[in-house]
C-alpha cells in the first residue's frame, strides 16, 4: 500500500511541473548569402515549453519533441513543427 501512495506523489508532483510550463516563442528572420535563392529572405516563427530550459540557464538540450510550434516557408516549402523540427537541438 505504501508503494501506491509514492507513485500517486510522484505522479502528482509530475503533473505540477507540466502544469508550471511555458511556452516562448521567437520570430526570426533569414537572409539566403550565397547560391540561388542570394538575396531571398524569409520570416518565420517556433516555440518551445520554457521547462527545457536547463536549471543554470545554458547548456544543451536533445531529444524529439522539443518544438512544440514552427511555423516557416523558405523557397516555397511550408515548414511545420512535424517531424523533422523535432529533431532540433536547442543551445
């Protein structure tokens, strides 16, 4: 019985970090230097849950489902937050 009551804490204690995150965004820009597209510039915008943010304020993040919104047309392709921006790694 005395398992139970831990799991049911942890659990809990789980659901109050997830219920203390943030998302931030950024909106950026991007400006093509060289090859065929010199001089195309495009905007666009991406989020992540502010929890991923390391507890000294640097450092490296990795793993899937770190971008929970992109949002980015570059050379007429829409990009979205599935699959591939989840492979991201944040510094």
């Amino acid at each position: 019985m005395r398992w139970k009551s831990g799991a049911v804490g942890l659990l809990l204690l789980v659901l109050s970090f997830a219920a203390n995150s943030t998302p931030i965004q950024y909106e950026f820009e991007v400006l093509a230097g060289s090859g065929p597209l010199l001089g195309t510039s495009a905007s666009g915008s991406f989020s992540f849950d502010d929890s991923l943010i390391p507890t000294n304020g640097w450092g490296w993040v990795r793993g899937g489902g770190l971008i929970t919104q992109l949002d980015f047309t570059w050379d007429g392709i829409h990009y979205t937050s599935l699959p591939l921006a989840n492979q991201i790694t944040l510094n």
